[in-house]
C-alpha cells in the first residue's frame, strides 16, 4: 500500500478526526522519512526546524493516534524509545537488523520462518497470526 498525505488524510476523514495544520506537517514530515524508523524525538527534530510552534506533546499524540488508527505501527527496538514505521496490512511484516551501536535499523524482506510456523502450528494447534523477527549486531560502518 502506497502512503501519501493525500491517503492519510482522507483515512484521518473517514474516521472523523480533523487533519489539523500540525497533523499535516507532522506527516508531512514523517512520509518524506518513511525509508526510516523515526522515534517521536527525532521526528519533532525534524518539524521543529520549519515549524518550531509544534511541540513534542504534539508530535507524540499524533503518532499515537495514528498508531492506534493503525496508519503507523509502533515499534520497539530496546533502545529506550519507541519507532514507527507505515503499517501495512496486505503484505506479512518484514524484518529488522538493527545496530546495538549507532542505532542504525535496516529492514529484510526474506522470510525464512514460514516453514517453522507451519511446523509450530501444526505441532501445537496454535494459530499464530504474525511474528517479528529483530537481530541485534553491528551495521557495516560501526564494524
């Protein structure tokens, strides 16, 4: 699913949320960093330089009401902060290689777990309806 203001806005709409000029910046912000794991901080950082009257207590409603409207997912990568990403429904979630140095997080497509859930739910009788997988190392330029 492709994410622009435009769809965002009219998914904000639909659910009878007003799009406010501060959600509009927000997310304008967060959709031209959307190949990145922003947390609330470093997106305020962001907004803050054009538009400095947002605050934090701004940025962090708005994140969570679009994590709640399932627009973002919410994410913790035991950094002492969470991270949000575009939620996306239609495809299975991808993965994390996130560095324990710089903080850097890289997805991967690849999913080798399919044959282990079918494994485990075959053996089990448990329906698992999604998993994430996160490995914890060190990026290329911090090794």
């Amino acid at each position: 699913m492709s994410h622009t203001l435009e769809s965002v806005c009219r998914t904000l709409h639909e659910k009878e949320y007003k799009v406010t000029p501060q959600r509009q910046v927000i997310l304008k912000a967060f959709l031209d960093n959307a190949d990145r794991h922003l947390s609330a901080e470093e997106l305020y950082n962001l907004v803050k330089e054009k538009h400095p009257e947002i605050g934090l207590a701004t940025v962090y409603r708005t994140l969570d009401l679009l994590a709640e409207l399932e627009i973002l997912q919410k994410m913790n990568f035991d950094d002492g902060r969470s991270r949000y990403e575009f939620a996306d429904k239609e495809l299975h979630h991808h993965h994390h290689l996130i560095c324990v140095k710089c903080g850097k997080v890289t997805e991967f497509e690849d999913d080798l777990l399919e044959s282990l859930e079918a494994q485990i739910a075959r053996k089990s009788g448990f329906e698992i309806m999604d998993h994430q997988l996160k490995f914890y190392g060190y990026c290329d330029k911090c090794r």
